[in-house]
C-alpha cells in the first residue's frame, strides 16, 4: 500500500467506523429484536423477532470481520467485497421490504447507509488493488 493517500486513509477510518456500528447494532439485534423492529415498524412477533436476531448475529459477524481485517491486515483486500456484498444486499432487502410494506418508509435511511457503505467498501477495495 501507497503510504501518503489520504482519501484511501479516510476510507479506511470510516469503513473501521462503519464496522464497529455494524457489529454494535447487529449485536443489539440479538440481544433486543424489538427495538429496532419498532424503529422500522416491522411486525414483531416470535418468528420476526427471531429471524431479526439472526440477520443481527449476521451483521457483527461480517462487521467484526472488515473489522478485524482493517485493524490487523489494512492490506488485505479479500474481506472487502464480501463486506461491500453484505451491505448492499442488506441495502436491497430493506428497499423491498419497504416497497413491500413490510418496513416503513424510514426504513429507507438504513438502506441508504447500508448502499453507501457498500460502495464505499468498494472503492476501497479498488483503491488497494492500484
């Protein structure tokens, strides 16, 4: 890696940002579905609320793996587009859940974030093959 490359300096920070928040809410899923089912007006039942969890247990380990590798190996390119994957499939599936009146339109925030954290971790990822 280029030493000197403040922009992929910046990614960097924001994608390990960006990581840590995702294993924070991902664990936040597992321990309490309900709170952010309410933030997304999702029905909650046994069977959401479960399903919820394991979308959550999902998010950190993905999360604390891009993590992991940002910190340990900022060289390492091969966790980034399975990240860049995980975030912008996340960002469709919150999008249909909406357009399928499953989430309500707020819902549409977390798909953005989660669009542009996937293109970030592109760009990234892109940035080290140079």
């Amino acid at each position: 890696m280029r030493r000197g490359d403040p922009l992929r300096d910046r990614e960097r920070v924001a994608l390990a940002v960006i990581s840590g928040l995702t294993v924070l809410e991902g664990a936040a899923q597992i321990v309490v579905p309900a709170l952010s089912l309410d933030a997304a007006s999702g029905e909650d039942d046994a069977t959401t609320r479960h399903l919820w969890s394991t979308i959550g247990m999902f998010m950190a380990v993905v999360g604390g793996w891009l993590l992991d590798g940002l910190l340990q190996r900022p060289r390492d390119r091969t966790g980034l587009p399975w990240a860049a994957a995980q975030k912008l499939g996340a960002a469709g599936a919150v999008s249909l859940g909406v357009r399928r009146g499953i989430f309500s339109p707020l819902a549409l925030a977390v798909a953005g974030f989660d669009a542009l954290s996937g293109l970030l971790a592109i760009d990234y990822w892109r940035r080290l093959g140079r």
